[in-house]
C-alpha cells in the first residue's frame, strides 16, 4: 500500500510584491505560519506576506476528445514520464538539498533550531516514522531518470 500526504500550495506576496508559491498540509497550517510570524519572503525576508490568487490556466480543445484505453501505447507513459520530469525541475529549483541530512534539517526546522526553508532529500524508513511521531510533514516523491540530453 502507497501512503500519500497531500499538500497545499498558495502563492503568497509580501509588502515589497514580491511573490512565492509555498507549500502547506493544509490551509490551517498556513494560518498557524502566518499568525505566528514564520512565513519569511525569500528574496527579501519581509515577514509582511499575504495570500495571492493563483495564476490558472484554461485549455479549450475539443470536448470530446478520444482518451486512449488504458495501457495503450507508449505515448502515454512517455508524456506522464515528461509531466513528472518538469514537475521534479520545479522542486529542484525551489528546494535546497540536503541528501541524507533531510530528518536532521527538517526537524531543526520544527523545533525553531534554524529558519523554515523548502528542503528536499532522503530517509531511511526510521527517519521517516519519527518525522511522522513528531507530527512534521512531508511529502515523498519520485525521482524522475534524467533524459539523455542531461548526461
């Protein structure tokens, strides 16, 4: 059985406009942040932010276009492949990573040790069961192969 914990995310703006997507378990969460001063801009450390409208995007195709039979074709699969891989270049971008040490960060993090910051990295399984009893979110995503362009 997979275990997913689902996440939030809002665009926030500070005082001086500059905005950031950040990434909450939920929206009481990002209330708890805010009332207590964590949200932090990360260009200018104004701790003045607020919610902003997320930027939507709307397709007009056709409305009854054909979807493939599941298992159909490797076109598929290569576009879900493609989807993820950008997805994954978005977390890189706007995480730091910190490999092994992500229970160590995250929980210094929880308990106020350093600044909050959007980190990625790895757990072993015990890791991961303590983050949990400590009630700290997270989310476990696959790591895309990087095309061959990339090597």
């Amino acid at each position: 059985m997979v275990s997913i914990d689902v996440m939030i995310a809002f665009d926030l703006c500070c005082e001086n406009d500059h905005t950031f997507e950040v990434w909450f378990s939920d929206s009481k969460e990002y209330e708890r942040q805010k009332d207590q001063g964590l949200l932090v801009c990360p260009v200018c450390g104004s701790h003045e932010v607020r919610k902003i409208l997320s930027p939507v995007a709307l397709h007009k195709g056709t409305k009854n276009r054909p979807v493939a039979p599941a298992g159909e074709g490797q076109d598929s699969h290569k576009a879900l492949e493609q989807f993820l891989y950008k997805i994954y270049k978005v977390i890189e971008k706007n995480t730091e990573d910190v490999g092994t040490d992500f229970a160590k960060e995250a929980l210094k993090m929880h308990y106020g040790v350093t600044e909050p910051r959007n980190i990625r990295g790895v757990a072993t399984e015990s890791e991961e069961k303590l983050l949990k009893e400590e009630g700290i979110s997270f989310m476990k995503i696959p790591v895309p192969r990087k095309s061959k362009k990339e090597h």
